[in-house]
C-alpha cells in the first residue's frame, strides 16, 4: 500500500489531483489507516495512470469518467470507445481551427503595426475597440472589428468577403487558416 504522496511519485498526479478524483469519483475513495492517511493499493495506482495518461491526451473529466467506465466493463463494445475518442478528435479539430483563425487575426494585427517610436498601434486600437474576437463555430473565421483588411489583404491584394454591418462599427470576418 502507499501513502498519497508514493502514489503521486508512482503515477505522475499530484496529491491535491489524486484527492480531487476522488471527489469527483473518478478513483474510489481510498482506504485509510487508523491515524486517516490515504492508502492506494495497485489497482489505484493503475487508474491514477490511467486517469493521467487521458488527461495528456485532453479528455475532459466527464470522458473520463466514461472511459474509466468502459474500461472497468469488461463486457463493454469497443465501438462505445471509439466514437468516444472520435468525438474528441473532432473537439480538437474544432480548437485547431480556432487556434489557427486566432493566430491569422493577430499576425494580421502585427503585420499592420510599425513596431516603432509612434504611439498608434492596430494591435492596441483592436484590443480596445473591437470587443472579444471570436472564432465563431460556423467556420466564417474570427470577428474583429479593428481591422481593415484581412490577412489576405495584406499578402495578395484581395478583398475580404463577408462584411457583415453592425450598429456600432462595420466589422470584417477573417478568414480562419485551416
């Protein structure tokens, strides 16, 4: 049996993680000596490495809890598991995209700024006018209402599609990079 402490060390999971599992009841409740020391025995420790090992890969808690689930049952179709890990591949997809559509509206930014002596500054000017830009799930690209021109504006010469007007400023859609 180990103490909280040896199980972090054997597993990679921190004590104040290994205690939150418990609580959220992704790992039993521990066995505890008669002084009220947390006690893990091999099972425990193989699913704190489990639990680490999905975390790594991003799984949320609740998948995981699924996942810990499925691989518990013994009986469980791997199909089950499958679209489980399917659906997360597609959750990270979707957080690339808006990663890229992120990255593409601030180098735009950057490109548009002088970096120099003159206090005027697109990225600055952006930040404060434009309210939260936002990669919308619709795959339009993010919101930015500071800029002029897209990142293509910048590279090619093309103009952007997809001005939408609002009651406060016109904002232009840039175009997400996947």
């Amino acid at each position: 049996m180990l103490n909280i402490g040896q199980a972090a060390a054997a597993t990679g999971v921190s004590a104040k993680m290994i205690r939150h599992y418990e609580s959220v009841n992704l790992l039993p409740a521990a066995q505890r000596t008669d002084a009220g020391y947390r006690q893990y025995g091999p099972a425990d420790v193989q699913t704190l490495r489990f639990i680490r090992h999905a975390r790594d890969l991003g799984f949320s808690i609740a998948e995981i809890a699924r996942l810990v689930g499925l691989w518990h049952d013994r009986s469980r179709s791997s199909r089950e598991v499958k679209a489980l890990a399917e659906a997360h591949i597609a959750a990270l997809d979707e957080k690339l995209r808006e990663l890229g559509a992120m990255k593409a509206a601030l180098e735009h930014l950057v490109h548009g700024c002088h970096g120099d002596e003159r206090p005027d500054c697109p990225i600055i000017e952006s930040l404060a006018q434009a309210g939260p830009v936002v990669a919308p799930s619709d795959g339009r690209g993010l919101v930015c209402g500071a800029c002029e021109a897209t990142p293509a504006d910048t590279t090619d010469g093309a103009k952007a599609a997809g001005t939408r007007a609002t009651p406060a400023r016109r904002t232009r859609r840039l175009p997400s990079s996947a």
